[in-house]
C-alpha cells in the first residue's frame, strides 16, 4: 500500500509536507520540499484568489515534482456583535502595548472559497485538500476530472467515514498532538482529540483508502511508527518551521528551539477556532474567556493587526505561535536537509529487531 501510494502521488518518499496558511504560507519551501522527493504543500485559505494563482504559478516553476494545494473548507459562523466588542476591548488593551491605534473591525472576515476553488480547477496542482469539511460529489468530481488527487482530513473515524463518503482518494489522519488548527468538523473539538497513535490504525481498518499520518511525528522515529500503524504516508508541518526557507519571524523561530516549546495549548483567542500552539502572554491571559471570542473567521481577522504587528516587532507574546506537541524535535537546516535526515531516521528505526 506504501509503495502504492508514493507511485500514484507521483513522488519518491512516503512523507508530505503538512499545508501551512498564513505567514507559513510559502512557496520556497513547497519548492525545497517537492524538489526533494517528498511532496510540497502550501495552504491557501488566506490568500486572495489572484494571490492563491501566482502561488501555485511559482511553485509550479520552481519544481517539476507533484505538490498540493490545501483549502479550508467553509462552515457556518456568525458575527456576534456583543462578543466582538468584548474581544474588539481586549484587542485594544494588547494594541496599546504594541503602540498601535484601537483595532478597526474588518470589511470582510475571509476570502471566497467559490472563487479560491475555481483557481484550483483552472490551475490543477496534482493534489488538492481540504480542511474543516468535506467537498461535495459535484466538487470532488470536478477536481477529478482535472486529474487532481482528492484528500480529506479527519480527526476521527466518522469524519474518515464521512471523507470517504465524499469520494476522496485517501485520507488525512489528524491527530490531537497536531499543531495549528483542528480539522474537527462532525462533533465538538473536545470530543475529537484522538491521538495520532490511536487514530491512525482506527482509520485503517474504518476505510478502505489510503491514510497519511499527521500530528506530532517529529521525526524519524514517528515516521516509522506511523507506517507500522498502517499509514501510507506521513504528513509533518511542525519539523519543517524552523527551514531556511521558512520565513518565519526571528522571535517565532527561537522560541522553537527553546524549552518553552515543549508547552503548547490549544486556543480560540488569535483566530476564534481551536489550534495548538506555543503559550505566549495572550494566550494565557485570554485563558477561560472563550465566551467573549467571536466565531472563526470573525476572530482571525480582527486579531490579523495584532499579530502582524507582533511579529514585525518581535513580540511573541502577541502573535499565534502554531507548533505540535514534537516541537522540539525540529532542527534549523535547509528542507532537503530535514527530509533527507527524516528519512535516513525512519529508515533506521524500521530496521530495528526486538
């Protein structure tokens, strides 16, 4: 099945760059990723329409090799105005120490999915997921027809069920110890924190397509232990943020090298759906106040200021530091580098006889 999958991706390792979004969001390292045999990724969901096309247009010349386009699948929210005035106040309180004006609310909470999709299906990467949902049979049957490869992400056996119901060619196993957002989609987030190690081999023997494992492999090691669990391949975002050609902020990066990345959360306040990152002053402070924070993508987008302006000044304690629980496992050297040294661990740790 391994081998299977790695030919039908058209790529030579059984590992997958997670799709990262936002400041993550870069096509060098999609490139550095894809032109090493492993397949690239790049998260879409905040890039305008035009902006999503120049991405895949980029990576598209910077490599030859097979790469993927992730999307966030729509799902109902509502702008709650009392809560947006609470969170607009505490946004206000973190602007002042960041020298910034009182935050303006957005003239819009997030791009159009219908437009972002139909990039996807005039541009066709050779993969495309989603996240947060599933695709309907008339979606999945037109990124078909466009040769595209379909996959869906799961953070339990249903939502797999459901995945595969949607016609999807495999599925993303995502489990608790990922870092950044949730894909949960069927029930609660709190009732859908299954760990990868318990995940992985529930999917398997639930479908019948090909599951890549996602959350908390940092190395090697879990690599090996998540193809023993049945996996087709590995999915890792977290090993790669500290790659020469992720441009993260300074503050970001050694913060990830640092003991305080060994304690992550998961956390509503930066975006206003549950992610797992690495605890910072907001984030503690903003601790049990889930009753003021607006809906996703409501929160995202009246926190963007903040962040940014975080980030541009080094201000950690401001800004959404997205990492798994295997954080510390992450090494600074260049893409091929991490996949190359990945794979060499994988392969030694397979070899090991009890």
């Amino acid at each position: 099945m391994i081998q299977d999958f790695v030919r039908r991706l058209g790529i030579d390792h059984p590992l997958l760059l997670a799709p990262m979004a936002g400041e993550t969001a870069k096509p060098a390292l999609a490139i550095a990723v894809s032109n090493a045999g492993a397949l690239g990724a790049l998260g879409g969901a905040y890039m305008a329409p035009q902006a999503l096309r120049d991405a895949i247009r980029a990576i598209r010349a910077g490599t030859q090799r097979p790469f993927h386009i992730n999307l966030f699948s729509p799902q109902p929210w509502s702008a709650d105005q009392t809560k947006m005035a609470a969170y607009r106040a505490e946004l206000g309180k973190a602007h002042a120490e960041l020298g910034l004006g009182a935050p303006d609310l957005p003239n819009t909470y997030q791009e159009s999915f219908e437009a972002q999709f139909a990039v996807v299906l005039e541009e066709a990467p050779p993969v495309f997921s989603t996240t947060f949902g599933t695709l309907t049979p008339d979606q999945v049957a037109a990124l078909k027809a466009r040769n595209i490869l379909v996959i869906g992400t799961a953070t339990t056996v249903a939502e797999a069920r459901m995945q595969e119901a949607a016609g999807v060619d495999a599925i993303l196993a995502q489990g608790a110890e990922a870092g950044g957002h949730r894909g949960s989609f069927l029930d609660s987030v709190e009732h859908s924190l299954v760990g990868t190690m318990a995940l992985v081999p529930q999917i398997v023997s639930a479908v019948k397509l090909p599951v890549i494992a996602a959350g908390g492999i940092g190395d090697g090691r879990g690599i090996a232990a998540a193809l023993c669990l049945g996996a087709s391949a590995v999915a890792m975002g977290t090993s790669f943020l500290l790659a020469e050609e992720m441009a993260l902020s300074p503050g970001y990066k050694a913060l990830l090298q640092s003991e305080r990345a060994e304690s992550t959360a998961l956390t509503r306040v930066f975006s206003g759906r549950h992610a797992r990152g690495i605890r910072n002053a907001f984030l503690d402070r903003m601790a049990g106040r889930d009753d003021i924070i607006p809906d996703f993508p409501v929160a995202n987008a009246m926190s963007k200021a903040m962040r940014g302006a975080a980030s541009k000044s080094g201000q950690t304690d401001y800004q959404s530091l997205w990492a798994g629980q295997a954080a510390r496992l992450a090494r600074p050297e260049p893409a091929a580098a991490i996949v190359a040294r990945l794979l060499a661990e994988a392969r030694q740790a397979l070899q090991t006889r009890f």
